[in-house]
C-alpha cells in the first residue's frame, strides 16, 4: 500500500516587526499535533484536508505529523523553531517507511540563526528520509524560493492568485503530480530564473498580473509542461534569496523547464512596472474618499499583520477622527487590553477607552477615546476562502463623534465583511471603510465597494519604503 506523511509548519517573517513570533503566536492561530484534518479546515490547513481525502480515495495510507502556522510576524526564537522542526522530524521518522511526503510550507520563516528556516527543514527531512522517496512541496507565493528549497525536493509549486483564493486548488494539483510520480507516468525536474526585480502588493484579480496568471494556466497545457509558478517573493525581509522568481516543473525535459521558467521571467518583467497600486499618503487618500461618490475601502497597507505588523498602528484613526468622519467603520485593530475593557464594561457601557499604539513608532501614539461598546463576542471568526479563521475575543466600539472599530484579542489581518457583520456591525453602504490589510481583503470587500483606495503610513509594512526594484544592468 502507498504511504504518504502530510504536514505542514510555516510562518511569514518580517525582521522590522516587534513582535517575536513564539509559541504563543502559533498557539493563537494554527497548532496541531497530528489531528488538524479531524478539525474544520483553516486557512493553511485546508491543503492538508485536500492530500488526506485525495489518499483515502486512492486507498492510500496517510500519516499525519505536525501542523503549525504563526500569523506573520518578527524574527521566530531559537528554541520555538527547533522545537517545531524537530517534532515534525519526529513525526516522519515514526511514519518510515514512506513513499511521498507532502508539506505545506510558507517559504518566508526566519529565525535567530537561520534565514532559510524551509530550506534548513527541507535539508534534514531528506536526510531523513533517503534519495528515492519523494519531498513534495506547496509554498506560498510570498515565499524566498532558495536553492537549498528546489535541491532537497522533488516538485515545488506556489499559489498562482493574490488574495490567495486557491491553495487548496493548489494542493489538488500537488497531490496529483504526485500521483502520476509514483505510478511511473512522469518523471519531474524543475527550473527556476531570478527575474531580479522586488515586487510589493502585486493583485492577481485584475490587470497585468491577472493576464500573467493566465498566461501560466496556458503554459501549463503545453506538452511536457507540469506545474509553473511565480515566486512573488516577501519584500520586507532581507535575506539573500528575496526577490521574484520564475519556477517550473517539467516532465523528465530539463531543457524545457529552463525555457518556460525563462519565458515567463521575460513575460513579468515587461508588466513589472504596471502591476503595482498606487499607494496614497493618508490625507490624500483620505481627502480622494471624500470627493469619491460611493463606498470607499481603503487598504492600511503599513499596518498589516498578515505582513508582519502590529494591527495597532493608529494613523489612519486619527485622520479619520480629525476629520470627524462618522460614517466609518475600521479595523481589525489588534489591542488586548482595550478588548478586555470593554468586555468587562459590557454592551451598551459608555468607557473612555485608551487604543492602539502598544508595540513602538510603528504604531504611532496611543489614542484617548470616548466609545460605547456596541457588540461582544468571545470566539469570533472571519472567513477567507472556504475557511474560517480565530481573531479571539472581539470588541464592536463606536468613538464618539467619530468611526465605528473592529478590536481583536488575536491579531490577525483583514480578511472578509464577515469580520465585522458577524458582531452586527454596519459595513455594506457606509462611506469609508479602512481594513488593516495588503491585498487580502480584497476578495471579500471589493464587491461592496465603489472605488478602492491604497494607503501608505509610517507603518512596519510601509510598501512604498521598501519597493525596491535590484534590475542588474
């Protein structure tokens, strides 16, 4: 009977956030020992679901190790990273012998000593494990695709869309190839070019990348042709594999993946400089929603914690309130504390209420605020996809005189209306609506939306500081 091991550890790591990614930050959002498929699927669980219910179809034995996901965040202790690998290791040598192994893996994960958290990963499993089994692997897009990655693995893909709408389409398609692996239909071999650009905040939904994307969906029907990715990259990391790449996984034809993966490098640096938005400092993004008929989303780009920041960066907010916009509603504000507050006030309590500002000059000054609590929850969701995903304990305030907030007890980006909704609070209709997110939002909100605005602040994600183009002449 085929064996395969599923498992997955990841984290997307940004050195200037200063907030160390320990097990508490893996506890809050994703931790498994072995069981993840037993629960709903979650954001970077749901391949895991996908690999078991394809194996169990073919009959197929599935061995299940560690599944651990960290929302983004500063640089991963020592201890917490070996303490995770080793116990995914642990995991695969109890599951010997093996045929496949298959991880879902982030790509970005840097801890104190290691800037290749994957590749050091990746470099013991095969160790572990022998030449001839198979070392499958499904990355995000946002990933430093390393050399040490492509050497210690048999197939490679990434996520094609950005808001990542299909890792689960993704791992289908992993799952697959590997299929055709061991029953001796193909023989893979892959090909990666450096495209020596940066990229920062490159939607797939729309415009030149969206064209791009499919022009990689039509590369994948030529002949010989398996898989073909395009490694975004994380921008605020360096380490010396950032940077997009081209890869591709062809059958048995090394010739024909270095072409392709050439081709389609060819192909993104000729969009490169029309697949960017426009981000806006925050009066004039604010000043644009205000003459702007309709309902207005803008991306607080500098404070996204799906990058690696706070998510409790006042800038926006203090526009907002000095401008005594009312008919507003923002967030996901991540602030513990004031969610606590508010907890033990209760609904419809009156508090002065101090928010936001908590983790450096990253997150501008706190704010003193008059609210009311409007809504409570103690274990709220929002969706992304088909999954739904933990933002803790949460807090619907309105300030006085000013913007309804979203608060959270765990920190996690802006992914879907239902955030808000799911505590009754108004979104569909209002004027401005700021979400504390890069790109990600953009699924869920851009259908409630007359025009979408890009926001750049002081932030530890600010875009613009650190869009950076490395074109060797």
């Amino acid at each position: 009977m085929t064996r395969i091991f599923i498992g997955t550890l990841g984290t997307e790591t940004n050195p200037q956030s200063p907030i160390p990614t320990g097990m508490n930050a893996f506890r809050d959002t994703l931790l498994f020992h072995g069981d993840a498929t037993r629960h709903p699927p979650q954001y970077f669980s749901a391949p895991l679901h996908v690999w078991r219910q394809a194996a169990e179809t073919c009959s197929w034995e599935v061995c299940e190790g560690l599944c651990a996901y960290a929302e983004p965040g500063g640089i991963v202790p020592e201890p917490v990273y070996q303490q995770l690998k080793n116990e995914l290791l642990s995991d695969i040598a109890a599951a010997l012998p093996l045929d496949a192994v298959l991880l879902n893996l982030h790509g970005a994960m840097i801890s104190e000593t290691c800037q290749d958290c994957e590749g050091d990963l990746l470099d013991a499993v095969r160790n572990l494990i022998g030449p001839d089994t198979l070392i499958t692997i499904e990355l995000d897009l946002h990933c430093h695709l390393s050399q040490t990655i492509l050497d210690c693995s048999d197939i490679v893909l990434t996520y094609k869309e950005y808001p990542h709408t299909d890792p689960e389409i993704r791992a289908s398609e992993l799952f697959n190839l590997v299929h055709r692996t061991l029953a001796g239909e193909i023989r893979p071999v892959m090909a990666m070019v450096d495209c020596n650009r940066i990229a920062s905040s490159m939607q797939t939904l729309s415009g030149p990348m969206a064209e791009l994307v499919a022009w990689m969906h039509e590369a994948e029907k030529r002949p010989g042709v398996l898989a073909v990715s395009l490694v975004h990259g994380f921008v605020h990391a360096d380490v010396p594999d950032l940077g997009v790449r081209a890869l591709v996984v062809a059958d048995e034809a090394q010739t024909l993946a270095d072409s392709v993966a050439r081709e389609l490098s060819d192909c993104f640096c000729t969009i490169y400089d029309r697949a960017s938005p426009n981000f806006l400092k925050v009066p004039e993004a604010l000043d644009l929603a205000a003459v702007t008929p309709g309902t207005i989303v803008v991306a607080d780009s500098a404070d996204n914690p799906g990058a690696g920041s706070a998510g409790d960066a006042t800038f926006v907010l203090r526009e907002v309130i000095s401008l005594g916009l009312t008919d507003a509603t923002l967030g996901i504000f991540w602030d513990p504390v004031a969610v606590r507050l508010c907890t033990e006030a209760g609904i419809d309590a009156r508090i002065n209420l101090r928010l936001g500002g908590k983790c450096g000059p990253c997150s501008g000054d706190p704010l003193d605020l008059v609210v009311t609590v409007r809504g409570l929850a103690t274990d709220h969701w929002q969706s992304f996809g088909q999954t739904r995903n933990r933002i803790g304990h949460a807090a619907w305030i309105s300030v006085e005189n000013g913007p309804d907030l979203l608060l959270s007890s765990i920190r996690a980006q802006t992914f879907h209306p239902d955030a808000f909704t799911g505590l009754g609070m108004p979104v569909a209709g209002r004027r401005l609506i700021v979400v504390k997110s890069a790109i990600h939002f953009l699924a869920g909100f851009e259908p409630l939306a007359d025009a979408v605005l890009y926001v750049d602040s002081p932030g530890t994600s600010s875009p613009t500081d650190n869009k950076r183009s490395v074109e060797q002449s």
